[in-house]
DNA sequence: TAAAACATTTTTATCGATATTTTTTTAGTT
DNA sequence: AACTAAAAAAATATCGATAAAAATGTTTTA
C-alpha cells in the first residue's frame, strides 16, 4: 500500500508493533478475513492481536488514509464499506493507472526485466486452479505477476498508486470470492497478456490488462450487487451476535 | 487529502485532537511553514501544538500514508524529502489525473456547475498580485477555483486522488515561493482555462491545464534545482543550532 | 405499546509514565 | 588531529490508567 510497510527488520528501521498491526490488519481487509462494515474495535484487537491501543491506532490511522478503513470521530473505525458504485470507481481507476504503467514499463524494460516477468509467469503459471487450499499462494503469485509487468515503469509514484488500486481491487476480489467464486479462463488471459508484454505490442498489452482487470471487476460486481440486496447485518468482529429464538 | 478532514464538529463525528494535529501539520506543511527533511520531533510538536503524544503519532501516521511525512522505525517522522526527480514525478501523474477529471467534469457540468465556476473565477480574478500579505488568500481562491472546474466529474476516487496530488505540487510551489518567487502571467493562463472550460472546448482546456501545471513545475524545479545544490543542513525544528565560532 | 428518561456498560480518545533505542557529548588512544 | 569507546542526554515506541462519549438495557410514563 505504501512505500515502506516493513514487518522485519532492515536497514530503514526496525520493525515497531505499529508496523506489525499495520500488516495483519492490512492482510486481513484484503484477503477478506474481516468484510466490510466490520467495527474495528481497539477494545477486541487488542486482545486478538495482543497490541496495545497506541500502535492499534496508529496503524488503523494509516489504513485510513489507505482508504481501507474508515474513523468517525468518537465512534472509531470500521472496515471500509463495499459498494458496487465504489468498485466501478476503482476498476476505472484502475485501468487508467495500470495500463499508463504498463505503457511505460514496456517501452524501458531492460532483459533483466524480461527475465523476471518469465519466471513470474513461469511460477504463476504451475499453480493451475484459482481456488483451492493453495488459494493464498496463488494470489500471492498473481500479484507478483502483475508487479513484474510494470516494474520497470520509472515513475515510482505512479507504481505506488498503482499498487493502491490493485490492493482495492483485491479486497473486492476477495469480498466476492468469499460468498462465492466465479470461474473463468483466467490463465488464458494472463498468458495472453504475458505474450503481448514480452513481445512488445504496447497497445494490445494495454487493451488485454484492460478487459482483464474490467472483465473481473464485472463477475465482482455481480456477486456484489446479489450479496447487497440482502439485508446488511451491523458485522461485530467475531463476537458471536445472539440469535433470537 | 483525505476524504473527510474535518476540524470542527460536524454530523460525522466530532473533531478529536487527532483531527486538529492532522489540520495544523497538514497546513504547515503545504504551506511551506515546515521544509523537507525538518525531523518532526514528538516532544517539540508536544510543546508548540500543545497536543500529546498520542494524537499526535496519529496524525503523523495519516500524514505519513499521504506521503507528505516519512517515518523511519525507532528514528521517528520527517517532513518528506524534496526532489526534482520526484516533482517531474508528481507533476506528469497530477497532469494525467486532472486532465482526465477536467475532461469528465466538462461533459457533466450542469448549470449549478457553471455557476459555480464563474464565482470561483471571479473571486479568483479579485486579487491580482500572486504575491503579497494577500498570499494566503491567494492560494485559497486559486484552491477553490482549480477544484470548482474538476467538481462535476463523477468519480469520487479520481477527485480524491487528483487532490493528493494538488497538494503535493502545492508544496513544491510553497518551498520554492519560500526562497524566491517566478513571476509570470498566471492570470492570463488561468483567464485561458476558465473559457476554454465554460465553452466546454474539452481538448483544449485540457491542454491548457497541462501546459498550466507543466510551466509552473518548471519554474519550481529551477528553483529547487538552484538550492538543492547548496549543501542541505540537517534541519532541526525552530530549536537554533549552534553556530561555531 | 411506544416513547421518554434514566442508569449501566462498553468503548473511545487521550494523558502521563517508562523501558529501549538513538543521538550527542565527553574522554581516551594511536 | 582523527578514531574509538564510554557515558550522558534526548527521543521513540509503547503501556496502563482514566475522563468523556456512545451504545445498550431498564424502568417509568403517557
């Protein structure tokens, strides 16, 4: 999400509590663990995660500014709500950002460069199913893929931005995957994109990352738009809500 | 900023301290009243702001995720660095985003919108010097005026991002007018635009921004360029340093 | 039965205190 | 004078405690 987010320790300063919470908290909201809605409440984080109140908030605080989460004064923070007019927002975005990215990383990619992105798809390509139990690492491989393609833009702000979009989107990913989960030819796409990329063809490049990135923003926003109807309960966290009867 | 800032109580939660630090840092350093790399030392923003600790590490954390503060684990926050490499940065992605947002903006802008734009440039064109006592006020009006052109456009994303963005080349522009001031016809560049805009020439307003935002860049790097390669003291905050001899 | 008023419980925002770490100063060596 | 090493000072990250605020539950009143 942001430039520096260390867990462990390195040259740029260790890693402090805050950064510790910052990540789980950041790890949990994307991978869907903790929905939207969500009351975030330092009262029960603590005892989760075992952090006081001050690096709880700092981390929430950043998460915030993210536009993970979100404070209201006096009345704490929550997990940032879902909707489908916020996921269209973000796909858009998205698009813009990713494809001007790309752009770019192609025209100054070097053979190094050439070299990472085969081994990300080499080993993204031998996890075959989105799903599963090896779900995690193929998500995580997906978005090591994806960054290989555009690490060679120049711009380090456009690639932080970038990064922010795909985090998003990836919470919205993860939102729908969690109700339900829609298959597709994703591996036909990513290769498809993969051979435009090595091969230099900027504008196919481009169009093909946009309809991906669109096509499951649409399957996203499908399920999203069915989950919404219903009525949303108040989510606590974890806290078993009594139910009547 | 952020999406809600707010300093004074209003229906989404009260302002905490947190809220208040996050305004007067905000400000500080957009302003240019704090210069990169200043260390923003818990203790001293204690004494000055008379805020604790707490909130304070609070907003330096949002502050921190806005990119305009750096943290570095156990060694505390600094204002952010100030590059040209990172203002040609900055400059390139604002152009990309206000541009787009401009373009949408022109295409929904309804009657309330105009009107909104043409009090916005009228108030605007009532001070002339960019410079003088009336600075502040100066760069709230062109504030205003600059977001009334872009505020029909229906992404609220893109409109926040496009004021990150403002921000960070407002604090180019404040560093630089802190050590010397260009002068040039920003009236008549900004007379341009508000036309283009109100006869809803699209591309032209478009390019008319760019250009707008590029010749101010340009200028401000020059400054910065000039200075930069002064040796840069490590700068303490308002507590004098000892001068040998 | 619903609304209003009050009392309780929970949670938030914030302060002050403190162990740890970093920075600065001083003293000691080659 | 230029490095190191040791000591002192300052600053950071973090905890625990608490007043104020919000949420929840209970009783009273219409």
């Amino acid at each position: 999400m942001n430039a520096a987010t260390p867990t462990e320790p390195n040259d740029a300063g260790s890693a402090t509590l805050t950064d510790i919470a910052y990540s789980r908290l950041s790890d949990d909201i994307l991978s869907g663990r903790l929905l939207p809605d969500t009351k975030l409440a330092i009262e029960h984080l603590r005892r989760d995660y075992g952090i006081g109140a001050s690096p709880l908030r700092e981390a929430l605080s950043r998460l915030a500014a993210d536009g993970l989460v979100t404070v209201i004064g006096q009345r704490g923070f929550r997990v940032a709500p879902a909707t489908v007019a916020d996921l269209r927002d973000i796909t858009r975005l998205r698009i813009l950002l990713e494809t001007e990215a790309l752009r770019e990383s192609l025209c100054s990619g070097d053979e190094d460069w050439e070299a990472a992105v085969v081994a990300a798809w080499y080993r993204l390509s031998k996890i075959e199913p989105e799903r599963g139990q090896r779900f995690p690492e193929w998500e995580q491989r997906n978005h090591e893929f994806h960054e290989a393609l555009v690490a060679a833009c120049r711009s380090p702000r456009l690639l932080q931005l970038r990064a922010a979009l795909y985090d998003q989107h990836r919470r919205y990913r993860s939102i729908a995957v969690h109700y339900r989960s829609a298959d597709r030819d994703v591996s036909g796409e990513h290769e498809a994109i993969y051979r435009a990329c090595l091969e230099r063809r900027i504008d196919d490049a481009c169009e093909l990352s946009r309809v991906h990135i669109q096509h499951t923003a649409d399957l996203v926003a499908e399920v999203l738009a069915a989950n919404s109807a219903l009525p949303q309960p108040a989510r606590g966290r974890g806290r078993p809500r009594k139910v009547a009867g």
